[in-house]
C-alpha cells in the first residue's frame, strides 16, 4: 500500500465522518419537530381531560332534573349541551389521531434513514476490517513508515496511521450508537401505534354515544312537542314574567343612576358655592384692604398739598368655562366609583364565573328556541346551570344596592362596580344586605332550584349604566 493510497482513505473516511454529522444534524431537527409536535399533543390531552369532565358534570346535572319524569326545557338545553361537549371531545379525538398519524409518519422517515445509515456504517467499518486485516502484520506498517523519504513524511505517515485507527474506533461507537437511536425510535413506533389504536377505539365508542344522545335528545324534543301548546303557554307566561323582572331591574338601574347623579350634582354644587363664597370672601377682604391704602394715602397726599390720584376700576376678565370630554354615567361617580369602575374595566375576561361548578345553557342575545324553532328567545344574561344547593358569588368588588323579590325564596341580586351594575338572577337563601360592600368570590347566597322542573339555573346580567353588555366578554374562560 503506497502512501497516496493510505491519505485518500483516511481522506474519504473523514468525508464519511462529516456526511454523518450532517446526517445526524438533520434527525436532530427532526427530533425538535416531533418535541414541539410534543407539547402540542399535551394542550389537546388536556383540554380532552377537561371536556370529559364536564360531560360528567352535566351527566350529574341530568341526573337531578330528570328525578322529575316530565321532560323538560332543561333537560333538553342540558342534552344539547352534553352533545356539543361529546362533539367537541370527537373533534379533540380526530385532532390527536391526525397529529399522532403525522409524528408516526416522521418517526418512519427516522427510522429509514437511520437503517441506511446504520447499513453504510458497517459497510465502511467492514472495509476498515478487511482493510486492517489484510495489513495485520506489524512489519507492513512498520516498513510503510521506513520507507518514507524523509522524516517529515515518515511522522505524517505515522499520524495517518494513528487516525486511521482512532477513526476504526469511533466507527464502532457510531455502529453502537446509530443502532440505540434505531431500537429507540422502533420502541417510539410502536407506542405511537397503540395509542393510534386506542384513540381510533375511543373515537367510535364516543362516536356510539353520540348516537345514543342524539336519539335522547330528539325523544325530549318529540315530548316537548306533542305538547306544543302547553309549551308555548308556559313560554308565554316565562316571557311575560322575564319582561316583568328585567323592565324593574332596568327602572331600578335608572332610578339608581338619576339618584347618583342627583347626588353628584348637589355635591358639585355645594361644593361651586363654598368656592364662590370663598373667592367672594377673599375679594371683599381684597377690597377692604385697597380702600383702606387707598385713604392712608389719600390722607399723606393732603398733607403734602398733591391733589389726591383717582383709583382706576379694576377691569373684570371673563373666564371662559373649561369644556371637558364627557362619558356618559361616569360623570356622575364619586371618586371611589370611579376608581371601582377603571378596575372593572382592566379585569374585563379575568372575573372569576358567578357559580363555583357550571355549564353555560345559553348565551346573551338572541336564539332560536331549541324545540319551537320559528319563535326567538332574547336572552339578558348568560345562564350557568349548577348542582342543588351550589353557591351564588359575586365576580367582583362593590356594593350591593337591591335586592328584588321574583317569587317565593327566589330574588335578584344587584351588584353595583362604579358605572358598572351586575344582576344575579335566581338566587335563594340571601347572604348580603343592602348597602353592604362585597368582595370578588364572595357569596351572596344559592342558586334556586325551580321545583316544577327542579332546574338550577342562576342568570349573570351586565349593566353599564343602562345598557345591557355580554357577559361572556367579561368572564375568564373555563
């Protein structure tokens, strides 16, 4: 073997070498795609955790209507809302599988390439082998060395030799190595297979439930309707006692803001008349004083014989009113309401929901009825259907200025924030007073449960001034 011949193999080993760092470098990137792919899959798992939950939440709540034989409006806002939940957990299913299906598809490319990687490792190696075989008699190096022309060709050669055989070495390290990453990623693989499976399985079982409650839902939907008159009747009667309940809410919430702004008024007046008796205090005693001068001197110029100097009268300048930009409502807040009403506004979707456990049954605004489709129900609040016996809590500091009586141990609850009013509707057993200052979380009594469809629903209202605002905005997310 001629030097030439040993430097260009030594040459293409070191090429090898870096072609599979480059190799690696790119399973690395791979590997960071598939750790972000990671922590995405770990949001979906979650969020799937907290649907199931409250698929079992409402399963409860089911449970406590349904104690009543008689289907009911209720139990069908609470069937649909089971069945958008079990829709929204299918939605989170098909999500994992199709991201479970993308990190397979990458762990297989993985896994090719590291086979033939791992196959032109030991290609190299075998060559190295067979190479280092064929040169196993010691004398053979040592003449390769000899024969060098000079002492600087002969130490090169001797470094060559060196590492050749340090690169032997860390070809079977490689081998090693690239052959873990492998069975790692096989192992990966086949995980990712049974978890595929298992998600394809509760994908069906959920896709059979939802079936089966669809079917529930259209048998309430039919008992509903073959007594539609009777329905329509009761919705009749619900909607006169709704417009009922929210025109005295409204007129409260206006007597209230004429109140407050009769009182701001009377103190901005008061307070106009004890800064004008001041300044007129401070000119008569400005006037009693330049008379006074004006006589002293008077009297020192008669006695010097000057004739005495004409005061000349102090020219009046009209201030101009200073305009200021108003905002409607807020004008009339005390300080301390103002102050309530800026950090009402900064904690606008941060406030905790008025129930500590609920699902939402319906939203603020208009809606199809779920059984009569061609009537529209307004909605003024947002209504969270909870468990027998839960709690009604305030969603911020301020103080309470009404408590309404809707019917027997049934009220309403109003909660004033600076120019912001909060009505919590279907509260029983009453903790808080008029007058009284509440704090956020705080409870203010239990939700009523309405004995003729044992329905525990309590109704957040949003008031700025007198207009009416979506709750939903203002709540944190659950």
């Amino acid at each position: 073997m001629t030097f030439i011949d040993m430097q260009n193999r030594i040459r293409n080993s070191f090429i090898n070498q870096i072609s599979h760092l480059h190799f690696y470098t790119f399973v690395l990137s791979l590997c960071v795609v598939l750790s972000v792919s990671a922590q995405s899959k770990k949001e979906l798992e979650k969020k799937k955790q907290q649907t199931q939950k409250d698929i079992v939440y409402t399963n409860k709540l089911l449970s406590e209507t349904q104690k009543n034989t008689k289907a009911s409006y209720d139990q069908l806002l609470l069937l649909d809302k089971k069945i958008q939940l079990r829709e929204d957990l299918i939605g989170n299913i098909q999500s994992q599988q199709a991201q479970l299906n993308k990190e397979l598809n990458d762990n297989n490319e993985i896994i090719a390439l590291l086979e033939a990687d791992l196959v032109q490792i030991k290609k190299e190696y075998a060559e190295m082998v067979r190479f280092a075989y064929r040169h196993r008699n010691q004398n053979d190096l040592l003449m390769f060395i000899f024969s060098s022309e000079s002492f600087n060709q002969a130490y090169k050669r001797l470094k060559y030799i060196q590492q050749y055989s340090e690169y032997r070495k860390k070809q079977a390290i490689l081998i090693e190595a690239t052959q873990k990453v492998l069975n790692d990623r096989k192992l990966k693989l086949e995980q990712q297979k049974n978890e595929l499976d298992e998600l394809i399985g509760q994908h069906k079982q959920e896709s059979n439930v939802l079936v089966t409650e669809k079917t529930g839902q259209q048998t309430v939907i039919s008992n509903l309707k073959s007594e539609e008159q009777k329905l329509k009747q009761k919705l009749r009667k619900y909607e006169e006692e709704k417009i009922r309940i929210q025109n005295t809410i409204a007129e409260l919430i206006r007597k209230e803001a004429e109140a407050a702004a009769k009182a701001e008024a009377e103190r901005r007046a008061k307070e106009k008349r004890k800064a004008e008796a001041a300044a007129k205090a401070k000119a008569e005693a400005k006037k009693a004083a330049d008379t006074k001068a004006a006589a002293e001197q008077a009297a020192k110029d008669k006695a010097a014989g000057k004739k005495p100097a004409t005061t000349p009268k102090p020219e009046v300048v009209k201030e101009e009113p200073k305009s200021e930009p108003k905002r409607e409502n807020y004008d009339v807040l005390s300080p301390e309401q103002r102050l309530i009403s800026n950090r009402f506004d900064e904690n606008k979707g941060l406030m905790p929901w008025p129930v500590q456990r609920g699902i939402i049954v319906y939203k603020f605004g208009k809606q199809p009825h779920s059984v009569l489709k061609d009537i529209m129900e307004q909605k003024n609040g947002v209504g969270f259907s909870t468990s027998q016996g839960a709690t009604a809590r305030s969603i911020f500091d301020g103080q309470v200025t009404n408590v309404l009586p809707l019917s027997a141990n049934n009220f309403a609850v109003m909660i004033k924030h600076g120019e912001y009013i909060t009505v919590y509707v279907n509260v029983k057993n009453i903790k808080v007073a008029v007058g009284q200052k509440v704090t956020a979380k705080q409870e203010i009594g239990q939700v009523y449960t309405n004995p003729e469809d044992d329905r525990t629903t309590l109704e957040l209202q949003v008031w700025k001034g007198t207009v009416l605002q979506n709750p939903i905005g203002w709540i944190a997310k659950q």
